[in-house]
C-alpha cells in the first residue's frame, strides 16, 4: 500500500467538521460573554464613578475573575468543548489558562513550579500583544508625523 | 437541553432594549443654545448643564460615527466657544457624564452645588485609568 | 524456535497464570467493568500528585496479580513494565516498593505487549521462572505532559482519543495448567504514516497495526479467520475502521477489533475511544484473559499499538512514528 493510498483511506474515514454548527456555537457563547462583558461595564457606570473610559479595567479584572472560579470549579472545560474559539479568544481564555496552569502545577511548589508555569499557554499571547501593540504604536507616531491622521 | 436556548433568546431580546435619545438644557430653557445643537447632524442627543463660568455638555453620538468621536466633540466645541466666549466650554460623549447630569437635572440643583457637581463631574471626566 | 522476520515462536509454553487489573473512576463504566480487579473512585488521594497515584495503582495492579496467582513477591524472578511519563517515573518508583529485579519498557502506549514479549523470552530462556510484565496510564498525568493542563478550555475534535487511568499486569509462568500460553511473539518495526495530528493518532498507528498483523500472519501461515479475535491496542473508532479498510480479507470487518474503540462503549464524551498504555493492558488482561479461560476464545491475536511522539518532536514539526506489538495466545484444552 503506497502512501497516496493509505491518505486516501484516512480521508474517506475521517469524521467531517460541521464548521457551520461550530461557528454558530463559538458565535453564540462568545456573544454571550461579551454582553456579559457589556452588562458589567454599564454596572460599573452606574454603581461605581467609573466612566466609559476607565470602566474597562474592572469589567476586564470581574471576566477574569468568573473565568477563574469557573475553571478552578471545572465548568470552564465544558464550555470550552461546546463553544471552541467563542470561549478562548476574550479574555475568559486567557483567565482559564493562566489559572488552569497554576493548578496543574501545585505538585511542584509555589516558586518554580505555580510561578514558573504559570503563564505556559499565555505567554504567547502577551509577548505577541505586546509586540503587535509595539508596532501599531509605532506606525501610529509614523502616520501622525507626516500628518495623515491625527491623535 | 431546552432551558439553554430560553436563556440564550432571552439575552438576544434584552440586548435589543436601549433608551431613547433626550435632548435637553439646564437650568434654563436657552434658547440659542438648542438651536446650535439641534443643527448639528452629526449627533442624536444632548443632555448640558450651564453655569456662570461653565458649560457642560454630553452628547450622543450614533455608534457607527463613533469613530471621529474626538473630531465631533472638537467641533461642537469651537462652536459653543463662538457663542460663549466668557465661559468655560467642555463637550464629552460618555455614558457616565450623561447619567450624572441626568441625576443632577431630575434634582434641580442651584448655583453653588450646581458648581460643585460640575466640577466633580469634569474632574470624572479626566480620569486616565 | 522460528525466527522469520520480527515473529518468535515459544516452544516453552511461557503462560499467564493470573492477572492483575486497577483502574480509575472514569472507567467504572465501562463495559469491561466486571472484568477488572479493582476500581479506585479517585484519580489520586488528597496529598499525592497523579505521578504518585500512577505509582500507586502500580503497585495495587501487582499486588493482586500475584496474590491471584497464589505466588509471593519474593519469588517473582523479573518484573517488567512500562508506561507513558517521563523517565518511567511511576513504574520506577513502584519498582521501588516491589524490589524486584527490574526492567522498564518504553513503546508508548504498546508497552504492555513489550513487556508480554520480554517476558516470554525471559522464561523461553529457561534464565527465569516467574515474571510480572505489564504497563499503566493515568490520565491526568499524561495530559499534563502531552498535552495541556487538565482545566484547560481546548476543544477536542471527534478524533481526539481519552487516555484510560489503569494499570494491567500479568503473572508469567511455564506451562501453568488451564492457563492462556502465548504461542508467538511478534516484535513491531516502526512505521510512519507521515500523520503530523496528534489529536488523531488513530490514523498514525493503523498501518504499524497493518505491518505487524499481517508479518505475523505470514510468518505463522495463517489467515484472518483462524484467530478467534484480533484485537489492537489502542486505534480507536476511527483508527480501527482506516485498519479494516487496509485490509482486502473480508473476514476483517468481524474479527478485528479494538481495545479502544470498546473500552468506554458508545459515550461520546470520550470522542474516538481510550488509548494509553493501560488501555490495551487493561482489557487483554482482563476481559481477553477471561474469555481465553472460559474456553470462549482459543486463539487470539493482540496487537498493542503505540505512537511514538513527545511533545517536543510534534513542535518541532514532525510526523508521528509508530510501533506495534503483538502477542498471540491460544488455550490449551483444560488437562
């Protein structure tokens, strides 16, 4: 059996994704969390002298914060089967696996091991952030120089 | 199964609810003023606050203009400042500002603790983080 | 003794007296539950760390082994094992506590028939004349170390398998009476079927399955349809379905099947199946053990199945090597 065979075989038996179904699914729990997201800023704003602009950062830390009781209580996983990408690309992800990664690795200390571990999956996604975030700025000071957009 | 799908409908209808745009002065029915921003275009709504030295106004713009939200208040504030150039004239669109003066309007404050809740809001306002 | 290519012919009738079988609180359902020895209800105690739980049912799947077969641990001449954590952390430690002479096996997740196959030699040798040979998984252990933490939100594909918590060992004797013997030993090459998922290792291990089936059948003479069963270790629902249809034998369809595939029924939950080391352990040492006593089976072919990957090769973009073993065993009319 040759290699073009065999991939043939694999192919045939291979169970097709429904990417309609999961894109509706990450759509509607991604949905979910960010009306959830939107609730609490106008919470904020409302209870609290937050202002549109500096609503932000307690809605962020509050998202976290769910994120982190509902993987420490093992329901975030559940979510995350069910809803894919809607459940991992807001903040929520990152909470979940910043957490998930500190639990993992409480059989290895607190220093080296929760420390150390901590950011295993996120460390991508701030050394990518923050690069990216570098670059727009930079092209941003670039455009506002020559004058085509402004501040 | 079935619940999940009442809970999901539920919060689509609900996300449809939204208040409807007020246009209004304080303390006084100024004229002038409400001609000025009934012509702008460019916004739906205007709650403000007038005080000897300061004008306060919040505006609302639609979301899909949100995106030369800095030019729009710029604008509206060189106008304002045309027409009152002795006082102090500050235009913000922030769901915050807008809530407070609300508040202070349904509470008909006068002069002083007009002036104090003016301050605290523009005080608010500069907040960074 | 016939050496053809890989296939070793026990003339010594090495046999496997009793076995041993521990598994976890997920397996409890599943429809070899009768079969096994021991379920624990949790995946590791207050104060261990799953490693140590490993080592533990390690230790609990030995014990009952050789308690079954009326031997003490003192007189046991090897033990061998295997299974999936770095270094062999839990079997070495359970070595430990046995203090037997011991080999550790790595083959992946086909360890338990390595072990079986080293075993044999071991007694067909005539050097030894008792050997406790097996392997284990534990689920949450290999999941930190193959793949991400446990509460970590990753959707898993319909291909994805469940790695069992459990620990099967045997007790190898010669020429036990009303004992399962193991006949031949076919030792696997590695094949690479340049599959890079290792979310889909089904497709990668079936034609290792396919290469070793078919040189142990052509270096005993014999066809599909005089096996009983021919069960794989760990292919899965989808990675058994891509071995039958590599196959042009029609009896295929019905005999071969897959440790895998059965281990958790018909629950979706666990996508395509159980894989792990434990896996084929577990179900060749219990459920096939059981069904070759009772006089059931007479002849069966297990062939465990493993897929050669760490962590740091399937980053480094490379495909997925794999290896399988097999065992053929055959019951004796009781004397």
């Amino acid at each position: 059996m040759d290699q073009k065979q065999f991939e043939d075989i694999v192919d045939k038996q291979n169970p097709k994704t429904p990417m309609f179904t999961n894109m509706l699914k990450a759509f509607l729990v991604g949905g979910i969390i960010c009306t959830i997201g939107q609730l609490l800023v106008f919470f904020y704003i409302r209870f609290f002298s937050f202002t549109e602009r500096t609503a932000a950062n307690p809605t962020a830390a509050t998202l976290v914060f769910i994120a982190m009781l509902l993987t420490g209580f093992g329901y975030y996983k559940k979510i995350s089967q069910f809803a894919g990408a809607g459940s991992a690309v807001p903040i929520t992800g990152f909470g979940n696996s910043v957490v998930s990664a500190a639990i993992e690795h409480k059989t290895e200390g607190y220093v080296l091991g929760v420390g150390g571990n901590m950011f295993k999956l996120a460390g991508s996604v701030i050394v990518f952030g923050v690069l990216s975030a570098f670059f727009v700025a930079l092209i941003k000071t670039i455009l506002v120089k020559i004058g085509v957009v402004s501040w | 199964m079935k619940n999940k799908w009442i809970v999901i409908l539920l919060f689509l209808t609900l996300g449809a609810c939204s208040d409807a745009s007020e246009r209004s002065v304080y303390p006084s029915q100024d004229v002038e003023l409400e001609k000025v921003l009934d012509e702008q275009d460019s916004i739906i709504g205007y709650k403000s606050l007038m005080d000897d030295n300061t004008l306060l106004v919040s505006i609302e713009i639609p979301t899909m203009k949100r995106f030369s939200k800095v030019k729009i208040e710029e604008n509206i504030k060189k106008e304002l400042e045309n027409q009152y150039p002795n006082k102090e004239v500050i235009v913000i669109d922030d769901l915050k500002v807008r809530w407070e003066i609300e508040k202070i309007i349904e509470k008909e404050q006068e002069s002083k603790e007009l002036t104090k809740s003016i301050e605290k809001i523009l005080a608010l306002s500069k907040e960074e983080t | 003794m016939v050496k053809a290519n890989g296939t070793i012919q026990f003339t010594e009738k090495p046999s496997i007296a009793s076995t041993g079988v521990t598994v976890g609180p997920m397996e409890k359902d599943s429809p070899f539950a009768s079969a096994f020895d021991e379920i624990l209800l949790l995946e590791k105690e207050k104060n261990e760390s799953y490693e140590e739980a490993n080592t533990r049912f390690i230790e609990k799947a030995c014990a009952i082994t050789v308690k079954k077969g009326h031997e003490k641990m003192e007189n046991i001449d090897v033990f061998i094992g295997g299974d999936l954590i770095n270094q062999l952390s839990p079997t070495n430690f359970a070595a430990r506590k046995l203090k037997i002479p011991y080999l550790g096996v790595f083959s992946a997740c086909a360890s338990s028939v390595e072990s079986l196959i080293i075993g044999s030699l071991l007694l067909e040798s005539g050097k030894a004349s008792s050997i406790l040979a097996g392997a284990s998984s534990h689920h949450p252990a290999v999941e930190r170390q193959f793949r991400y933490p446990l509460e970590y939100g990753a959707q898993k594909p319909k291909t994805a398998q469940w790695t069992v918590t459990a620990a099967g060992f045997a007790l190898l004797q010669k020429q036990v009476k009303n004992a399962p013997i193991i006949t031949h030993g076919t030792i696997g090459r590695v094949v690479d079927g340049k599959q890079a998922n290792p979310l889909h290792m089904g497709a990668a291990m079936a034609p290792a399955a396919r290469d070793t089936i078919e040189r142990h059948l052509t270096n005993t003479n014999s066809k599909v349809s005089d096996f009983d069963v021919i069960m794989t270790g760990d292919l899965g629902k989808i990675g058994l379905n891509i071995l039958k249809d590599m196959f042009t034998d029609e009896d295929c369809h019905v005999i071969l099947q897959d440790a895998g595939a059965q281990f958790y029924g018909e629950d979706t939950f666990f996508n395509a199946g159980a894989s792990g080391a434990g896996c084929s352990a577990a179900v060749f040492l219990s459920h096939i053990y059981n069904q070759l006593q009772n006089g059931t089976f007479k002849r069966v072919l297990l062939v465990a199945t493993g897929a050669l990957l760490s962590p740091l090769t399937f980053q480094q973009g490379e495909t997925i090597p794999c290896i399988a073993h097999a065992i053929e065993c055959r019951m004796e009319k009781r004397n």
